[in-house]
C-alpha cells in the first residue's frame, strides 16, 4: 500500500476535538486512508453514506439518538458524508455534544459538502484534500530509478491508485474512472442541466491544457452564453476535475488581466478525455503535458505539506510570458517548463526589469524532484 503524506498530518489532529473533513475526487484513496487511520484504535464505528439505511439512521438525528448509535466506539468514521441531507447538523451535534469522540469524514464532492457543513462546522473542522497519488508517494513507494522510469507512462496514464495498481490494463481502468466516478456527482447534481454541454466543455478544455482559457471563445465554440460556461467550469473545479491559475498583474499596463488557464487534476484523465492515451515519444502535446503534470504535482505537494502560495501565471500582451509564478513570504518565483533538459529558455527582461527581487528557473525532466517535494 502507498503511504500517504496526509496520514501523518491527519494523525497530529485526531486529539483537537475538531471534526476532520477529508475531500476529493473518487478512487483516490480516501476511504482506504481513513479506514487506516481508524484501524489504530480498538472501537471504531465506519459508516458508509453509500447505503440508505446509513444514510436514515443520520438524517435528523438527535443527541440522544447520535449517543445509542455511537455506543461505546471512540472513533466513527462516516464515509461519502454528502450524501446525507442536513449531515452539517450532525456532524455539529457529533462535535460539541460527544466530545470524547474522534470524528472522521470524508466526501467525494464539494457541491453539496461546502454548502453542508462549512457553516455548521465553522471554528469545528480541520477540512484537507486527498488528490491522486503524488509523486511524492510514488518515489517513495517504488523508488528513485522506478520511478524515472516510469516518468513518461505514469503522465500519459496519471496517478489514479486503480490505475498505478492495475499496470497492462490502463486504458480501461481510465474509462471506467473518466465514466462511472468522474461524472456522478456531477451529474446528480441540479447545476447540471445540459450533461453534453459538460462533455463537450471537458473535452475543449484538455485540448486547452496550458493555453490561455477565453469563456467568451469557450461560449461561441459551445453555442451557450458565457455566464453557463463560468457556472460549469465552477463546479468542475468543486468536483476536482480541474483547477485554475489567474494572470498575474500588478506594474505593467500590458500584462494580461482577464484570461486564466485551467489545468487537470490528473492528465490520465485528461488524456482519457480526448481519445489519447498514446505512448509519450509519439505525442506532440508532450509541451502541454508535461506542463500540466508537474503544476498538479506541485499543488500537491504544497497541500500536504501546509504551504500555502499565491500561484498565478504571467504573461503581457506581446505574448512573452512566465508558465507559473508563486508568492511566498513576499518572494516572487517565476517557473517555466520544458520537458527536454536541452531546450532552451530566455527569461523575459520585462519581467526582471519589473520585479527586480525575483528569480525565474526552469524545470525539465532531469530537476524537477525538488520542486515537487522529492528530496535527494
């Protein structure tokens, strides 16, 4: 089994008295961490929200009623939490009125969880992200030389555990993921009114991966107005599928301010998307990809590790542009990707000029280890 970095964060927390709220995409790993977790202590009570009677016996519960159910157990574990209505207010009354007892969640969507247990709960939660598995993990796990030599498949085919664990039978692993999971929150819930339309908007946005994104362009290409292709790409962005970079601009007139470039979670699925999963040496999108990959290695890696960075990208009207910038502790970092250690890079002389106190490298396949948290 893969160890995952937030176990040990999770396992600092389990003395606060705060629920602990783990979200994220379906098949990462989260009922298998938590179960984990839980086995550590000798009573503990799991509760699959998948089944309804589960799902009735939480559904306006009383103290006392919360009190029968847990009994004597000191940890309950309460998996796929969205799917209980109100589960907010229990889980509220679960943290202040049984206190002596260690409260796990995890939730597979934040269309209803956000709107669910963020008030309820507020002053109440620690809330963490469980994403594909990382590099991190995976170096770890298989070892340095594994792990390089399997760069380039684990990029076309992602970092799904299903997939990882299920070598020579990617392709379908993929589809049933990309199928079955990706889209079932998705399209249970109400936002969701054209299920084509989201097909259509996913597949125009992995063609997109590392471009600039223009919800007007995405509006006429869909034949829909520009208000449903922000509402959809929203919720695309709650159930994990992708995630956004806005443009960076603070002393430049003509640094871009209006567009954002939108990336995948995981470029497995992605890739599964739009119909490609061709060896890496045969694509000419390795740019995109390999662009891709190594910023949601990064998010990553940055989540588990609690750091938290202002992450954009820049680029000016003359098109001279940075792929990824961040900001901590008032230091700003350019990063630009090319995954040939020969290519080339000349840093924009506008951007230094500008923002003398910064430093910009580049990351290919040979140095990008410390950047997504690997250690030599």
């Amino acid at each position: 089994m893969i160890e995952r970095k937030l176990e040990y964060r999770i396992e600092q927390k389990l003395t606060s008295g705060k629920a602990i709220i783990v979200l994220g995409p379906r098949q990462t790993g989260k009922t298998t961490l938590l179960k984990k977790i839980a086995l550590k202590y000798e009573k503990y009570l799991f509760l699959n929200c998948d089944d309804p009677f589960v799902r009735d016996q939480l559904q306006n519960i009383n103290t006392a009623q919360l009190r029968q159910l847990i009994g004597f157990h000191k940890l309950i574990f309460i998996d796929e939490a969205q799917r209980v209505k109100n589960i907010g207010i229990t889980l509220k009354l679960i943290t202040d009125e049984i206190k002596d007892v260690v409260l796990l969640v995890s939730g597979s969507s934040a269309l209803e969880m956000a709107n669910e247990i963020n008030e309820p709960l507020t002053g109440r939660k620690w809330e963490y992200m469980l994403y594909p598995i990382s590099w991190q993990e995976y170096n770890s796990h298989v070892g340095y030389v594994t792990s390089m030599q399997q760069l380039e498949q684990r990029i076309v085919f992602g970092m799904y555990p299903e997939v990882i664990n299920n070598m020579g039978d990617e392709v379908e692993v993929l589809r049933q993921i990309a199928g079955s999971y990706l889209f079932k929150d998705l399209l249970a819930f109400n936002g969701i009114r054209k299920p084509e339309l989201l097909e259509k908007l996913l597949k125009a946005l992995a063609f997109q991966v590392g471009n600039l994104v223009s919800y007007n362009e995405l509006a006429n290409m869909l034949q829909v107005d520009k208000n449903t292709v922000s509402t959809y790409i929203d919720l695309l962005e709650k159930a994990f599928v992708v995630f956004r970079l806005q443009p960076f601009n603070r002393n430049l007139r003509k640094e871009i301010s209006t567009s954002r470039k939108i990336y995948f979670y995981d470029t497995g699925i992605r890739n599964t998307l739009i119909n490609n999963l061709n060896s890496f040496e045969y694509r000419d999108d390795k740019g995109a990809l390999w662009e891709n990959f190594v910023i949601a290695e990064r998010m990553k890696y940055l989540h588990y590790q609690g750091l938290y960075s202002n992450c954009w990208f820049w680029r000016t009207q003359q098109q001279q542009e940075i792929d990824y910038l961040e900001e901590s502790g008032g230091i700003l970092t350019g990063y630009e990707f090319k995954w040939n250690s020969d290519k080339k890079y000349k840093i924009p002389s506008v951007f230094l000029e500008t923002y003398p106190k910064s430093e910009v490298h580049l990351i290919n396949n040979q140095n990008f280890l410390p950047f997504v948290g690997v250690l030599s």
